[in-house]
C-alpha cells in the first residue's frame, strides 16, 4: 500500500516499480512488488533460472467503470507464464497496464505519465511534482506495465522456469544442464511477500548457488527442488 506521505512510493526489492501519491485529490499509486528469483553462477538478471513475478501496485481513484466515487483498484497478480494486467477502464483504454509475458513488457499504449517495463523491471511511475499517481508495476522475467493516470492499478510481472522449451533472450547465460524438468507454474496463490523453498533432495559436493545474491556452499542444482509462491500486491 501506499503511504501517506506526498512523493513516490518505492517498488518492492529486486525490480518494483515506483508509484507515487499525490494528496490534493487523495488519489495514490502504491510500488510494484519485486520479482523472487533463483540465480546461478551470477547475479545478473541474465543468469536467473527460475523467476516468480512480482505483484502490481494497487491504487486508489477512479474505479473500473467510471471516474466517480473513487475506489480501491487492485493490482495484478504476479506470474506465472503472463503476469496479471491492472486495472481497465475503457474511457482510458490507453491508460491500462499489461502484465509481463515470456516474450516481453506488456502492451501498454501511452506513456505520458510512465516509465516502460524491461527486463527484470517493472514500469514505474514518471514523476513531475508526483501529481500523475501511477501505480509501479511488478518484476519478474519481464515486469509489468505501470498504471497509466488516476490511481488505477498496475500490472504484474511474468515469471519464468529455464527448460529445454523456455524462450532465451539475447545475452541469457545459460547451460544445458540447468534444464527444469517438467517445469509447471501458477499465479495466485500467495498473497503478500514472496517467498522461496528449497528442499535438499540428496548431500553434493561442489557448486555455489545464488538465491537473490546470497551464496550458499555444498549444494548443487540437480540436488534441490524449488518451490516459489507467486504474491500479489493488495
């Protein structure tokens, strides 16, 4: 949720997207919730093998279907193949905000008042004196589009699993033996902040596995299996 402060209101860790609160019409935009993800051999986000996308920022101001009362406007839920688009109000279609996809951003339409998504990133708001009030979207594989103006909510991130039928962007690191098996992913089933499991099947050796740049020596990835919760932010 947003604060009650004047400004921006700062994304979630590892790739939210800002929004911002303007008080003279009680309109917000609250921060995009950050990506979980699971890296190896590097903290880049392009060495990331399995990514749970991030929630969108929620808002407060115009409602789905008209500009009057004002009302709560949820973001959307974190991916998953496709991240959850924010709120739609077909007066201000170019306004809406896309979840992120395996391919790329979201669609979004008009950026006046926002920042584009990217990879790893959600879109955040465009301040000038923070009166627009976006809402920030969520990270993930690829972030989620930022609300486009009143107070609408924002778009989640896409999540991601490395197998041998996964997209590869431009630049991804990657090596054949770091294919999931059988990989499968949901959106929706955690509200909140994320969270990330890790059981050990069987001891190893050698490797070094990265979870969000903390290191962890004796286990390596053909000996785990990871389970992540998608959250949403509300």
């Amino acid at each position: 949720m947003a604060t009650t402060t004047r400004g921006i209101q700062r994304g979630g860790f590892n790739g939210g997207g800002d929004g911002a609160y303007y008080d003279s019409r009680n309109f917000y935009g609250a921060g995009g919730g950050g990506a979980s993800d699971i890296r190896l051999e590097n903290d880049s986000p392009y060495h990331r093998i399995i990514v749970a996308g991030g929630g969108g920022g929620s808002g407060y101001g115009y409602t789905a279907t008209s500009s009057s009362p004002y009302a709560h406007n949820a973001g959307g839920s974190g991916g998953g193949e496709t991240g959850g688009d924010g709120t739609q109000n077909h007066s201000y279609r170019d306004y809406a905000a896309y979840g992120g996809t395996q391919l790329g951003i979201g669609a979004a339409k008009n950026y006046d008042f926002r920042k584009a998504a990217s990879f790893g990133f959600g879109g955040k708001n465009r301040c000038s004196g923070c009166d627009p009030y976006n809402s920030g979207g969520g990270a993930g594989w690829y972030g989620g589009d930022a609300s486009g103006y009143y107070g609408f909510g924002a778009a989640g991130g896409s999540g991601y699993v490395f197998s041998i039928y996964s997209f590869v962007v431009d630049g991804y690191n990657y090596k054949r033996e770091y294919y999931l098996r059988k990989p499968s992913m949901k959106s929706g089933v955690k509200y909140g902040d994320g969270a990330i499991r890790i059981t050990l099947l069987d001891y190893a050796e050698v490797e070094n596995i990265k979870i969000q740049g903390c290191g962890s020596q004796g286990i390596t990835f053909a000996q785990i299996a990871s389970f992540i919760t998608l959250p949403t932010v509300s």
